[in-house]
C-alpha cells in the first residue's frame, strides 16, 4: 500500500470517527455507524476519495460476528424450537418483496431483466457483487442502488425499532457512557482470539455465506452456548467497528452526481418501501401469531446486511442471536433463489440483453 492511498485510508476512518463521535453525541441510534456513513459518503460524492481496507472491514465484521454469536446462550438456544416457523416467514417475506423489487426495477428504472433480478435481490451484497459480471448485469447501477437501500434501512430502520420498543425517538435521552477499558480475563481473550482467526477459514471451507461474519458468529455461539466464555468484545473495539463498517458504505456514493443522485433515490426510495412496508406486515404478523417482539421481528426482516444488521440489533439491545440467524437464512434464500430466478426469467448466463442502468 502506497503512501498516498494510506493517507485516503487514514482520512477515510478519520472523517469516519468525526461523523459517530457526532452521531454520538446527537444520540441518534446506533449513532457511531450512522454518523459514520452520513459523512464518508457525502465526502465521496463531493469527489473525496474514501478507500476502506478490506482486511480491517473483514476484522471488524468479524468482531461483529463475536459480539451476536455471544447472545446464543444456553437459555436462548432453549428457545430456538419456534424459530423454524419464523425462518419460513423470512423465506417467504424474501421472495415476496424480491419479486415487487424486480418489477419496480423493470418498470420505473430501464433496467434489463438480469440488473433488475440482481438490483432487487433483498441483501447479500457482497455475493451478488461476486457472481453479477458473469451474468451482464449492471454492476456500478446495482452497487449503488443496494447502497441506497443499505444507507436508508440504516438509517430508518434502528430509528423505527427504538420508537416501538422504547418509545417515541428522542435526540434527547441520556447518552450511554463509553466504555475506554480493554481489559479481558486471558482465558476469555483465548477463545474470542480463537474464534475470530479461525471463523472465516471455516466458514469459507463449508461454503457458508458472509464467511468473514458468519464463521466467528458460529464458533462463539458454540462458545457461548457450550458455556466455555461469557465474554463479550470491549465496547471500545464494537465502536470502532461500527465506524469502520459505516464508512465502507461510501464507496458506492464514489463519482455519483447529484442528478445520478436523484434517480438513484427514486429507485432506492421505492424498494425500500417496498422491503420495509412487506417487513412492517410481516413483522405484525411474527408479533400477532408467533409473539415475537415488533422490534426485534423488523429488524430480523429488513434486509440492510446481515453484518449491519446484527449490529443494529446490538446496538438496540435486542436478540441479536435471532436477528442474525434468520439474515444469514435469508441470505441462503437469495443465493438458492439466484440462479433458479436468472434461468427462469433471464435465460442463465449468457442473458447480457446489453447493461443498462437508471436513467439520470
């Protein structure tokens, strides 16, 4: 790494830190990540460039993955007998609002049947990013289009779960003190270490999707569910996490207009709706039927990522164990759905009816 691209790494995370710290102290929800992606990427479409290290992301998504692997305690895997009934609505929610989202894509953006099937997939971002070349889609206009998506389910999502199981949404309340002290008993160290270097290996080794997240998450909730730690990672490295991973947001807002801006809002604007609007209707239903709290339904449904929204769900206080199961069954949903979905309606692979993107 050059020197000149350290320095745009470092302004990034610094520019990063500034942001939560004001998001912080404006106490906005999960305010570190949001704080931190309003600002990088307003930077990034002023013509700043806001690189992020993948290798430090991958760390911090890892860490996320130890913090939501910790909720799987004993007492909460008592209670995993109900979730088959909620995983099947995740399935069925996702190919519902997957299936409007191809329509919307289609109608009001311009987009050819294979952009369209890939700009509205609910979540998975970095897998679809992965496979979409191959297919001819439109990968600069599905990148921001999810990124759209991603920035206002961030930032609408914690807001509208905050005001249902706490109340109304206030700038107002007492701000939590933060936690400067990295103390952790050697042993615990060990095996969140542990867990953390391994995770990704194996996840990638057994094909699990979001391998960075979902290997840690596993084997601390193995950890933790076996009783070998209670541990969680210091506030202090979840903060850093939160600005890392909310500033890698604005690298889809890099050499994006205002006019581009505008187009990529109505299309963004209108699956978000469609995603949160069938989310609120499901999410009633998980309440009604199942009795699983609103909150913590929305943001098990809303399909912001599933490293995000785990760390949504840690931030609110709520069952993170759940939350990030029922995102990694949804992302498995996306990635079995994918190919069925491209040879049935976009003729496999070789469909490259031409890129298109959203009209500006």
């Amino acid at each position: 790494m050059n020197k000149k691209y350290a320095f745009h790494v470092a302004r990034t995370v610094l520019i990063g830190c500034l942001g939560g710290l004001t998001g912080y102290l404006l106490n906005l929800p999960l305010g570190w990540l949001v704080g931190s992606m309003l600002t990088t990427s307003i930077c990034a479409m002023s013509g700043m460039q806001m690189p992020v290290l993948w290798s430090l992301r991958s760390v911090m998504i890892g860490v996320i993955g130890l913090m939501a692997g910790s909720a799987f305690t004993p007492e909460i895997l008592a209670h995993a007998r109900q979730w088959s009934m909620t995983m099947a609505g995740v399935g069925i929610y996702s190919l519902t609002a997957w299936g409007l989202g191809i329509w919307v894509c289609c109608k009001f953006s311009g987009q050819n049947r294979v952009s369209a099937i890939f700009s509205s997939a609910p979540g998975g971002l970095s897998e679809i990013l992965s496979i979409a070349p191959s297919y001819g889609a439109d990968v600069r206009a599905l990148s921001l289009i999810h990124g759209m998506r991603l920035a206002v389910i961030l930032a609408l999502s914690p807001i509208i779960a905050s005001s249902v199981a706490g109340g109304a949404f206030s700038l107002t309340p007492v701000r939590p003190p933060i936690d400067l002290s990295l103390h952790m008993p050697l042993p615990d160290v060990a095996i969140l270490a542990a867990c953390l270097l391994a995770g990704a290996p194996l996840a990638r080794a057994i094909r699990l999707p979001a391998a960075h997240l979902t290997g840690p998450l596993v084997l601390s909730a193995l950890a933790h569910g076996g009783g070998l730690t209670a541990a969680n990672p210091p506030q202090l490295v979840i903060v850093a996490a939160q600005v890392v991973i909310g500033a890698s947001v604005a690298q889809f807002f890099a050499n994006t207009t205002w006019r581009m801006l505008v187009s990529f809002i109505a299309i963004g604007g209108g699956l978000t709706l469609v995603n949160l609007g069938l989310a609120a209707l499901f999410a009633a239903g998980f309440a009604h039927w199942l009795d699983v709290p609103f909150a913590t339904a929305l943001i098990a449904l809303v399909p912001g990522g599933l490293p995000e929204m785990s760390l949504v769900a840690i931030g609110l206080g709520l069952d993170a164990a759940f939350v990030s199961a029922h995102h990694l069954f949804r992302i498995l949903v996306v990635l079995i759905a994918l190919p069925v979905l491209i040879a049935r309606f976009a003729g496999g692979p070789a469909a490259t009816e031409g890129k298109s993107r959203p009209q500006a």
